[in-house]
C-alpha cells in the first residue's frame, strides 16, 4: 500500500505490476482509474515455457520482452513500474530490463 499511494495507473499510461512465486513470474498492465488489467504475460504461456532449460532470470528477461510485445500491440509505450515491494535485482530487474529491451518506456 505504500508503494500504490504514489503510483497511480491511468488510461495513457497505466502501472506495470510484477509478482514472482518461487518457480513462476507473472506482470500485468493495470488502469487504476477504471480499475481494469489492459495486458498481461507470465512464464507460463506457451511461448516462453517451450524455452525450457533456461534459468529463472533469463526467463524473466523473455516474460518482459514478451509482454513489450503485447503492450505494443495494445497502443501500450509508457508505463509506471510497481515492483510490488520486492527489491530491485535479480528476476524483478531482469523483468523490467527485457520490458525496455522491448520498447517500453519508464
């Protein structure tokens, strides 16, 4: 909650929110003023779980590129990151460096 008090999504340019579980990493682009998802990619989808073998940050790298895709195809260029609370490193920050790999503008 402290983190969403400063960081609103809108319409032109929504909050990007990221949740990693131990095995999988999920994001989503969300409209707080209408409070809807406009996209989402995971780890899970079929494209990205297909590269198997690689390790959890490269493919968090291709869940990023992946849903700069989906962005892109939606009208999508800039966005606000909400790291949801985790820290900056690892998966989060492989995550939001494949986003801007893809086009997207923090």
């Amino acid at each position: 909650m402290r983190i969403r008090r400063s960081i609103k999504g809108t319409p032109a340019k929504p909050r990007i929110t990221v949740y990693r579980s131990n095995k999988q990493i999920y994001i989503q682009a969300v409209d707080d003023v209408n409070g809807v998802t406009l996209a989402s990619a995971c780890s899970r989808e079929k494209e990205i779980a297909s590269a198997g073998g690689k390790k959890k940050i490269e493919v968090a790298a291709l869940v990023g590129k992946h849903f700069a895709e989906v962005c892109k195809e939606k009208g999508i260029e800039n966005v606000v990151f909400d790291r949801n609370g985790y820290q900056y490193h690892g998966r989060v920050k492989s995550l939001a460096d494949g986003a801007r790999e893809g086009g997207l503008k923090f």
